[in-house]
C-alpha cells in the first residue's frame, strides 16, 4: 500500500467552497481562496469511472487521491493538479483507520 502512495505523490491545492446567499436569497457556492491550503497525495486514476453503462451518464474523469494526514477537506471543495488548469470536485471523503481516501471529479 505504501509503494504506491509513494510512488504517485504529488502537491495539489485545495481552496475550500462555502455557500453564499445571494442579494436575491439565492443560494451558491463560492471559493474562498484566502483560506486555500496545500495537501500531498498520491493521486490515482478511479476505475470505477470506465465501467459505466452505455446509456447511463456520461463518464467523467475521476481521481481517487490518498493524501499523508488527515487534512480538513470537505465534500465540494476544489482542488487544482499542477500542471492541469482544470478545477476537480471533492465528491467523496471516506475515512479508514489506517487511511484516507477522496474521491474527486471534473467541475462542469
């Protein structure tokens, strides 16, 4: 288990999201990025993505990471890659006695 984590390590930034009412009571959610921080994981692809169905919804990219700690993400905050320009998604935070797990999307 640890050769991998190892292996695929790299840093990714994590810039929570908050949900903010609106002028009009609308509801959104917004980054803030004053309170981004700095996590390493090992950052793998999710293999449960290619096997969907072909007329279910359309496959997105997903990445399982393992990050070293316990660092304080939440499901729906963002998450940038260096060296890719897209946002991810927190969509899962499973919690292990050994270990952590988060599960993260493309946003859009």
């Amino acid at each position: 288990m640890m050769r991998p984590a190892l292996r695929y390590r790299q840093s990714v930034r994590v810039i929570p999201c908050r949900a903010v009412a609106g002028d009009t009571g609308g509801i959104a959610l917004a980054e803030q990025p004053g309170q981004s921080y700095l996590i390493t994981a090992a950052v793998r692809p999710d293999r449960k993505s290619e096997r969907r169905e072909r007329g279910s919804l359309r496959p997105r990219e997903r990445r399982v990471l393992l990050p070293l700690g316990r660092p304080p993400i939440r499901q729906g905050d963002h998450m940038y890659f260096t060296g890719d320009a897209r946002c991810w998604r927190c969509m899962q935070r499973r919690d292990f006695p050994v270990h952590m797990e988060i599960e993260a999307e493309v946003e859009g």
